[in-house]
C-alpha cells in the first residue's frame, strides 16, 4: 500500500508558500500530479544558498527532484493556520524537503531545468507542463553543456557535507550547537559514531579531554560489571533476580531479523549493560522496550570497526574482546544519557509514554479529523496501536537502517528529539496512511496497525516524515493550540 501524504490543511499550507513568494523566481515543481511519497526525499544541508543568499536550491539527480531547505516561519495560529512563509536566508535549525505534493522551490529558472522543448510536454492533473524525453535524449543531454548545473548540484552535495562535517569534528573544541544544526539532515556514516557520542553528552567537545574521559567512563563501566554482574546469584534479591531473569528473555527477542542480534557476543553485552543499567536506576528500573532502545548504539558504534555491513554482522569475529569490551561501555553510557532525558517513560505506570499518547490522540484531531472520526467510529483507541509507538520509539515499526537516520534528526534536536519531536513524527507517520485506515473496519484496521507495511522504506521516506513532522512543530510548538481547542474541526 502507499502512504496517502499531508492531510489537507497541510497541503493548503505548503501550497501557499507559492503565493506569497512571487518575488522569487520559480522552477518548474520536481513531481508532477503525484499523491505518493516522491522516490527520494534527502534533505539539503542547510547552509546551501544560491547566488542571492535564499535557502533554496536545486539538486537534480536521478529522480529529477528539486530539494528544498528555506526558514520557515508562521503566522498566528488561528482556525485555518494561516501559511507558512519562506524568507530569504536560511537558519540551519529550519529544514524541510519537498513534499509530494505541489511545493516549489524559490530559485532562478535555467536552461537546463526549463527546456521543455527537447522532449513531449504534457499536463498532470493539476495541470503542471511536465516534460518527458527519450533515454537517448537523456544520455545526450547529461552530456551537454547545458547539463551543467545538474552535475554541479548533484556530485558536491556528498562532498560538501561531508567536508562540512570533517571541518566542525576536526577543531579544538567541536562546536556542539553547529553540529547539531548540520546532523538533523543526517550524519554520514563514517561520521555518526563520534557525532552520536558528541550529542549524547558522552564524549566531550574539547579534544584534549576525550582519551581520559573514556579512559574514565570505560573503566566505572567495567567496576560495576564486577559489583552488579560477575556475582552469584545467591547475593542477588528477589526483586534483582528477577530482573535478571527478564533481560536475559528479552535480548533473544531484540531484533531478531537482524544478524547482528543473533551473535552471542552481542547477546552477552546487550544483557550485561541492561542488568547494570537497571541495578543503578532503581526507581525507573528494567522494563521490556529499553531493549530496543540499545540496539540502534550498539549497531552505530561497532560499525567504527567494521568494513563490512555491520548489521549483518559481518566481520565481527574478528574484534577483539577490548574493542566489544569498550563498545559495550560507550554504549552503556550513552544509553543512560539517552534514557535520562525520558525518565518518567520507564517508571511505575510509565506516565511519560501515556502523557505523549494522549499529546498524539489530541494532535491528530487538528490535522487529520476524518481520521480520528473514524477511529473512534470503528472502536479503535490510540492506546492500543500508540502506546508501542512511544515505549519503542517506533524501533518496531521500521527496520533498524532507518531507525538509525531517524534518531539522526532525533539527537539534534536535544532533550525533546526523543519525546515532544517523537509526538509530531508519530503524527506524520500515522497520516501517511490515513486514506488506506479509513476504508478499513475494526478487524483490519487493528491487525494493520500492529504491522504497518514499511518493509520497503528507506532514509528518503524516512526524511519525508521527517519533513513533514517539522511543519508540524512548526505550527504547533510552544504553543497548546492543538490541546486546547473547542472545536478542533474549525481548520478545516
């Protein structure tokens, strides 16, 4: 099935960034007349301008798309949201990619993204020129002259982030703040380790200080193996005992499609860190899902020391039981930092998990009504689908690649990536596919939202969620409009 897009209100939104940006030169719209998810939706780094400083700018590879990162800003929410606006400059916090539906970029036309008279123009239902050329003419044209901004747009774009990033990690002192605005667009992977261990708190920014830090913080990982683990089980409680029991029948069941998950070593490290982490939390303690949470670590982390694809868990014999040993530390810690900023999600009654299921239930009503009427019409809750949603952060709904570029944007986004950006996710997500709910009755519906169909996806339909969750936030952070207001139809 196919994610049915933006709810309408949405839609209208993103349409009028047209209408109040006529001062702007305009590109031909990179997708025409289509209502599904675009084939890639990567976002640009947002510190891309073009020759008049504006935040728009034009990629053209494979897929022929027009990626978009402008400032967004919005007017006073009032019953039909206003619009969006796009000013010139761009601020790296504000990000967004090019939707599915008719949203254009604010560039300068050229030959090579306006000649329409090298192939057959003809009209979508929308009744936008849409240009199809034979694969011969495509061949002669990439070879053209005139094929030069493609070339220039698609090829630098790896390079530039990847040397914008090589710059922010080699200073002195990392600049957190810079890095954080350049990793919401998704960190390479080369990179991602030390990025993540950065945004989590766990490596320090200073150069000078990170070998003693994790010279430190390895070493108390390892002392708290040999009072809390390498024990007898007669020195341990009932209640420890019993947490215990419920790791070790917990980690067989992490991610078993993934090869890596399955490898003994792995298993031994992932209880190990969980049976400490709980032993020193005491008042959250162990509950099923914090499982879960290890696992995106754990991948990210080993793979500094691999060559192959660390998920399938390739070359991993060949670690040395240091490396795994340090690994298993780093991730320990920085699941703590992680797990600290969501505490109240794992304690009695995990009231942070049913507080950011009711925040969803009442956010879905302003964006998509026709929705959540027929949630209710059939009988389904938001607790029963939702709740997973929030005590996994959704690790159960994607495969773990893109559960990876996800927490990407999550950790930039500071302490609410993973609870108040979550919500508007989950929102974005869940809309993805409100056409195909609301032709479903209980039986189907229920079974469907305990295995949405996102065997498929990828980090370019990962980013459009994300895209799409920004605007979102945009609209409704800082602000308890989508909580308290009487009549959540009237944007409609």
């Amino acid at each position: 099935m196919k994610p049915s897009g933006l709810p309408g209100f949405l839609r209208r939104s993103i349409r009028s960034v047209d209408d109040d940006d006529d001062d702007h030169d305009r590109s031909e719209h990179f997708q025409q007349g289509s209502s599904s998810f675009p084939s890639h939706g990567s976002m640009i780094p947002p510190s891309y301008s073009n020759s008049r400083g504006q935040g728009a700018v034009t990629e053209l590879n494979d897929s022929d798309r027009v990626q978009f990162g402008a400032k967004v800003q919005t007017d006073d929410l009032n019953n039909d949201l206003k619009k969006i606006h796009v000013s010139d400059g761009v601020d790296a916090k504000f990000r967004m990619v090019g939707t599915s539906h008719t949203l254009k970029s604010s560039i300068k036309k050229t030959p090579s993204a306006t000649n329409e008279s090298k192939g057959d123009v003809t009209k979508t239902a929308d009744g936008e020129k849409q240009t199809s050329i034979s694969p011969e003419q495509a061949t002669a044209q990439s070879s053209d002259s005139s094929s030069t901004m493609t070339r220039e747009a698609t090829a630098p774009t790896r390079n530039y982030k990847e040397g914008k990033f090589d710059k922010i990690l080699s200073a002195n002192v990392v600049d957190i703040a810079e890095l954080r605005k350049l990793a919401w667009n998704g960190v390479p992977p080369e990179h991602r380790p030390q990025v993540w261990k950065m945004l989590l708190g766990y490596l320090p920014a200073n150069t000078s200080r990170r070998s003693q830090t994790l010279k430190r913080k390895r070493q108390e990982y390892r002392d708290a193996i040999a009072q809390h683990y390498d024990i007898d089980d007669h020195s341990r409680t009932m209640q420890e005992q019993e947490t215990l029991r419920q790791v070790l029948v917990d980690v067989p069941r992490t991610a078993p499609d993934v090869p890596l998950f399955r490898n003994d070593m792995i298993r031994q490290s992932l209880s190990r860190l969980l049976y400490i982490w709980a032993m020193r939390h005491p008042a959250s303690s162990y509950v099923q899902g914090i499982n879960d949470l290890a696992t995106p670590l754990i991948a990210v982390f080993l793979s500094e020391y691999f060559k192959g694809d660390v998920l399938q868990g390739e070359e991993l014999e060949e670690l040395t039981r240091e490396i795994l040993n340090d690994v298993e530390a780093d991730v320990y810690w920085c699941l703590t930092n992680l797990l600290a900023g969501i505490q109240d999600h794992y304690t009695q009654d995990q009231p942070g998990v049913q507080r950011m299921v009711m925040r969803l239930e009442e956010l879905v009503k302003r964006i998509d009504v026709g929705l959540t009427n027929h949630l209710e019409e059939t009988g389904v809750q938001f607790i029963q689908f939702a709740f997973r949603w929030m005590n996994c952060l959704l690790m159960r709904e994607f495969n773990l690649q893109c559960i990876i570029r996800l927490w990407d944007t999550y950790l930039s986004e500071g302490d609410g990536g993973f609870e108040t950006f979550h919500v508007y996710v989950c929102a974005s997500f869940l809309c993805q596919f409100s056409g195909e709910l609301q032709g479903m009755q209980f039986d189907e519906l229920f079974a469907f939202m305990q295995n949405i169909p996102t065997n498929d996806w990828d980090d370019g339909k990962i980013e459009i969620v994300l895209s799409q969750a920004f605007v979102l936030s945009t609209l409704f952070q800082g602000s308890d409009a989508h909580l308290t207001s009487p009549n959540p139809k009237s944007i409609f």
